[in-house]
C-alpha cells in the first residue's frame, strides 16, 4: 500500500448514501501497471469505490488522485480529462443496443473525433480480433450475441483508446467456468500488451488468482488486508481466510433471515 | 408532535424533486446550445417523434374535428345557428384541440417510449459506460431528443389542424348537408393567422414538455424492471398534466385581452 509513485492513490474516501454508510475511509494506492483486485462480499461498496474513482459517484470526503490529480469534488473537465485515461468493462457488459457491435467497439473514438467512420471501423475490428472475435460479428446488434461475447466486446471497447488505466467490473460474473477463464485470460494478455495499470472488483477467486499482482479486501467500507496475490493463501487474517475459502462460520456475518 | 415528522419528510421530498426537475432542465436545455452536437441523432429521434406519430395525430385530428362538427350542429340547432360550425370547429381545432390532443396522444407515444429507454440504459449502466467513453450523457441522449421535439411537434399540430378542419368538413358536407364551398369559405374567411400560430407555439412547448419528462423520469429511474416501469409511468402523467397546465397558462397569455 506504499507504493512511490501510484498511478491511482485513494485516502480516507467515504461514502455514505443517507444514513447507509458503504465506504468508511477507504486507503488503496494502484501502482503504475500493476494489477490490483479488490475483492470482498457483495455489497461491501467495491463498485462505488469504482464510480468514486471514475467520477460517476461523488465521494463525500477523502482524496482520490490519478496521476496527481485529484478527482473527488472536481469539476466536469477534470474529469473529461482524468476519464480519457480511463477504459472500464462493466458488470453487465453495459452495450449500447442500438448501435453495431463495432461502433460500440469504436464508440470512445468517434466521440473524441480522433479517426473518421471508416478507420474508426477498421480500428474496432482489430480490436475484436484481439478478444478472438472475427469481423462477422462487427455489424450484428449486441442483442444477437452470447453473454461471453457481448463480454469480450466490452473488453474489446475497453481497450479500444489504448487507455492508461482499465477498470473490471465482476469480469467473470454469470459466465461459465470455461468463458470465465477465457476472459481472464483476455484479460491478461490485452493488459500486459498495452502496459495498462488495472484495477479489478470480483469475488470470484480463480478469476483474482489469476489477473492480480496485488489483492486488497474490502469489508465494511475500510481496506482489512492487501498483499501479493501469492501471499492471500496464509494472509493470517479470519476475514480474508473466510472468504476465499468461501465458509458460512467465521466472523464475517451475513444478514440471512430463515 | 411525532405526526408532524411525515408531513415535514414528504414536503422536503417534494422540494428536492423539484429542485432536481429544475436544475434536469436548465442543464438539458443548456446543453441544447452548446456544443457538439449530434445531428443523425436528432434526425433519427425527429423520425421517431415526428414522422411515426403521424397516423396517431391523424386519427385523433380526423375524430376530434368529426365529433366536434357533429356536436356543434345538435347545440347549435336549437338556436338556428348551424351556420357557425365552420367557424367553431377551425378555431377550437387550430387553437385547443389540435395541439392539445396532439400533444395529449404523442405524450402516451413517445414520453412513455423515452422513458422506457433512457430507464433501461440507466439500469444497465449504459449512461455511465457513456461517461466513461468521454460522452456527456445529457449532451448525447437528452439534449436532441429535446431539440427534436421542439422542432417535429408544431409540424405534426399542423397536420391535426389540417385533418381536424377536414374532419369537420366530411361530417358537415356529408352527412349533415351543408354546401361545400360554402363550408370551405366560412373555415378560411374566420380563420386567423394567430390562430395558427398559438396553436404551434403551443405544440412547441409541448414538444419540450413531453420530451423533457420522458428523459427526466428516465434518467433517474432506478432499480430494474420496476423501476422503468415506474419511470415510464410517470412520465406519461407528469407530461399530461404539465401539458393542460401549460395550456392554460398559454392561452391566458395569449387570449386575455380578446
């Protein structure tokens, strides 16, 4: 969590949403082209951390700045600037129904005006090839593809700009085992090519073994642990061990009524 | 003093929808003038607003001017006045029905078919993947669907005035035997040009009353299906109702010296 010189650096961040308090002095720095994973339970305030970072939610006090610029009570062009560093792959995948699959893809470009129709198309293409999509599904609607495919578009919109930083929204939730590990494997290979700094939220454990340098776990708002990836396993701590062994008895209690 | 609490709790809810209605309204109707702006899409909704409401104006312009026509001869009878339904069927047309019915019907139409889909998108989180593809959502989705309505509404109140008066026209003729010219010479010899003009600036406004309502209900729906449904719900009645007022204003402003 000392990193010199993060890329994204997060301190005593706290978000309440009436008298709901999801995060309660949230510390996290992201180091340049790291890959870090926040995992914890659903319902911790992972995802809003993400949309404090990305500006799409308005942290109530604390300091979030990427590349040294702060971002929490920033004005609308900060945050234009500090989010065209940004690529993110939501939860649900998040396509915009009613456009092709490549201008989808190619989306970010066209609204920036950096490349015509034409190019913008061809760019979309190379960048479905790079999630192993063929140019034939460039002009079919997102509504005509399987729930892994439309997840490798997102991922395919993500890094379209090239971004600095990649933000992965529960990349694996409600795929199958097998399209999960494709995607992780995606995953990998896209941000070690274009050397982006990646932030993650999941608990799917294969899926944070597998993309992470560094896992940090949430739990009621704080960050309770952080480390290697490698060191998770005997971290010493009875919440993470709890969860990563996924176990109903230990000191995280959920709210289950019979 | 407990049962105080309530009544302070819905005032201040009611405030503070007021007050985000507001500020929906001065940031959309901004961003109307400001660039960039996004000419295919105000085609595409002028298309959808405009262009496919027509057979829905159209029938409720024929019917209305029909019945009017009908009613005006079984009042206006007892006094020997049959001679005044041309005069009375264009002016309530032109001035009341018309844009009223028009709007009333294209509110059912497109109000609930915007909210609908800015709902959906919001519940998908595709508004925030709009964020964080460098695309300011109140620019890209909210702004030419008002524009769009403000511009295809006045259009399609003409084309109801101009149905209207040739429903009136088929009932006098035709089944009630009034002579033809002289029908057509009575409508244009009462007919005013701020008749008209009332009548379209009033279907401008409503144009930006029913677009902005969809969009407004839309963009702050939450929680899933229910959620756009309630949206979509609301949206329809808030249009409505903000429409009779508008009218009433309208006309007052208008009219109040005649």
């Amino acid at each position: 969590m000392t990193d010199p010189t993060p890329k994204i650096r997060i301190r005593g961040v706290k978000k309440a949403f009436g008298r709901k308090v999801v995060l309660d002095g949230f510390d996290l720095d992201v180091g340049k082209g790291e890959s870090v994973v926040i995992i914890g339970g659903s319902g911790t305030g992972k995802s809003v951390a993400l949309k404090c970072i990305l500006g799409l939610l308005e942290a109530d006090e604390g300091s979030i700045t990427v590349d040294g610029r702060e971002v929490v009570h920033a004005g609308a062009r900060v945050h234009e600037e500090v989010n065209s560093k940004f690529g993110m792959l939501f939860q649900g995948s998040a396509l915009f129904d009613s456009l092709p699959v490549w201008e989808n893809v190619s989306f970010g470009l066209l609204a920036e005006k950096r490349v015509n129709r034409t190019e913008a198309k061809e760019i979309a293409i190379a960048k479905l090839a790079q999630v192993g999509l063929g140019a034939d599904v460039s002009e079919l609607s997102p509504a005509e593809l399987s729930g892994g495919m439309q997840k490798r578009v997102a991922l395919a919109r993500a890094i379209a700009m090239d971004p600095e930083i990649i933000f992965f929204d529960e990349p694996t939730t409600g795929l199958d085992p097998i399209m999960a590990d494709v995607i992780n494997d995606l995953i990998v290979k896209i941000t070690r090519k274009v050397g982006a700094t990646a932030l993650s939220i999941t608990h799917d454990m294969a899926s944070a073994h597998k993309i992470a340098n560094r896992i940090a776990m949430l739990y009621e708002g704080k960050i309770i642990w952080a480390g290697p990836t490698e060191d998770i396993d005997h971290s010493g701590n009875a919440y993470v061990d709890q969860f990563i062994h996924g176990k109903a008895e230990g000191p995280i209690k959920m709210a289950v009524r019979a | 003093m407990n049962f105080l609490q309530p009544i302070g709790s819905i005032f201040l809810g009611f405030l503070t929808s007021v007050g985000r209605l507001v500020q929906f309204t001065i940031s959309a109707l901004s961003h109307t003038v400001r660039p960039p702006f996004y000419p295919r899409i105000i085609i595409r909704q002028m298309i959808d607003i405009g262009f496919y409401s027509l057979p829905v104006v159209g029938l409720t312009g024929i019917f209305a001017g029909m019945v009017l026509a009908l009613q005006s001869y079984t009042g206006f009878a007892r006094f020997s006045a049959e001679g005044a339904i041309a005069n009375v069927v264009v002016l309530s047309i032109t001035r009341e029905l018309g844009p009223v019915l028009a709007g009333l019907m294209v509110a059912g139409r497109i109000g609930a078919s915007l909210a609908a889909e800015i709902g959906t998108m919001r519940v998908t989180e595709q508004i925030d993947a709009l964020t964080t593809l460098s695309t300011n959502p109140m620019k890209f989705l909210v702004a030419p669907r008002i524009v769009a309505g403000l511009i295809t509404f006045p259009f399609l109140v003409l084309v109801a005035d101009i149905i209207g008066v040739f429903g009136g026209y088929i009932v006098a003729v035709y089944k009630l035997g009034f002579n033809p010219s002289n029908y057509l010479q009575n409508t244009w010899n009462f007919l005013q040009a701020e008749d008209v003009n009332s009548g379209l600036v009033k279907a401008a406004v409503f144009g930006v009353i029913v677009t902005l309502m969809g969009c407004y209900h839309g963009y702050h729906s939450r929680g899933g299906a229910q959620g756009v449904g309630m949206a979509t719900t609301n949206a329809v009645v808030s249009a409505s109702i903000m429409i009779l007022c508008s009218d009433y204003i309208l006309t007052e402003m208008f009219f109040a010296g005649i």
